[in-house]
C-alpha cells in the first residue's frame, strides 16, 4: 500500500520515502514528513505455491492431492509438509504420534524418577549406623553403584550430583577404615600380643 501525498494525494515515490529529512511529491513538489516503518521497504517474497503432487510423485496419505516431502520413519506412509512430525531426528506420521508407535512413546514425559543418587547416599550410611559389620560388604557395592549410574538421569526437578561424591567419599573412607583395622590385626598377631 502506497504512502500519499497529503497535497495531491498521489503516491509518494519509493526512493523520496528512505530519506530522513521527508519525501518531496514527484507531481507538486510539496515536502512531506513520513515515517514509514522499515517493513515497508523490505521485499515481498512471492507466495510460495502449493505442492501439488504431479504424474508419477508420490502424494500425501492424509491429503491425495498433496505432494510427499517424506515417508514416515515407523509406518512407511508418505506425508505431505502439513503431516510431517519431526521427532528425534525422524519423520514421523500423526498418526503413528497419536497412537504412541515405535520410538514415538518417548515423546511422553517421564511422571516419576529413581533416585539413584539418593540411594548410593542411604546404603552406606545407614549401614554404617545400624549394622557396621555390613560396610565391608556395602561399601564396595556403593561404590560401584555409585559409578555405574553417575551418568543415569537424575530427579525431574534440578538436582546435582552431591550426592553420588558424598556416597563415594563415604564408601571409599568405609574401605580405607577396614583395611586399616585388617593391617592393624595382621601386625598384632605377628607381634604376638
């Protein structure tokens, strides 16, 4: 749409309309103060046309009429741009993503967790409180625990890994105090007391 003279009413010429100071009309050489938007100058891109599928092109599933972009990773169905669902890299058909098929099951948010780092924490010290013989055996296993999930997902809500170094640090000192008492016991049978 046109920006118009305020004297004559005939449109103001492109070039007259980026200058800062105003736009002088071509027909009656009236200076005019215009502030158009930048949006105006921009190029309009032409409509993009519809994908219509030809001869011998494969065409949407949902709509015949419709060129395919792509097949659907699970059901093989071909879909147009409307249809396709991209999910993990994949093309996916809505109807696959509404009945849940394949990988398409992971777009459902996990409810609840295993807190693995809770768990390393706990075992360790609450054998260590109620029956410490079972550190010889608990520890170790904390340990390895501990290594074997450092990477599992933690709780839906933000946590850090705290816990996992503080199960580690209290396993490996469980470790370091039996191996003590056993060096220890082994130098006081060889001493004879």
């Amino acid at each position: 749409m046109p920006l118009l003279c305020a004297r004559c009413q005939m449109p103001l010429p492109g070039w007259e309309l980026a200058r800062s100071e105003g736009a002088r009309c071509t027909s009656c050489w009236s200076l005019n103060s215009v502030r158009p938007f930048p949006a105006m100058f921009r190029e309009t891109a032409a409509p993009a046309r519809p994908a219509v599928a030809l001869d011998g092109e494969a065409a949407c599933f949902d709509h015949a009429g419709k060129r395919a972009v792509a097949a659907c990773n699970q059901c093989g169905r071909f879909v147009c741009d409307l249809c396709k669902v991209e999910f993990a890299g994949q093309v996916w058909c809505p109807s696959c993503v509404a009945a849940g098929s394949g990988a398409a099951r992971a777009a459902n948010p996990d409810s609840s967790r295993i807190l693995y780092d809770s768990i390393s924490l706990a075992v360790p010290i609450l054998s260590l409180i109620f029956f410490w013989p079972i550190t010889t055996l608990t520890a170790p296993g904390t340990l390895v625990f501990a290594l074997v999930k450092w990477k599992q997902p933690l709780s839906l809500v933000r946590r850090s890994r705290w816990r996992f170094v503080a199960a580690i640090a209290i396993s490996l000192a469980e470790l370091i105090a039996w191996l003590w008492l056993l060096v220890y016991w082994a130098q006081r049978l060889r001493s004879g007391h």
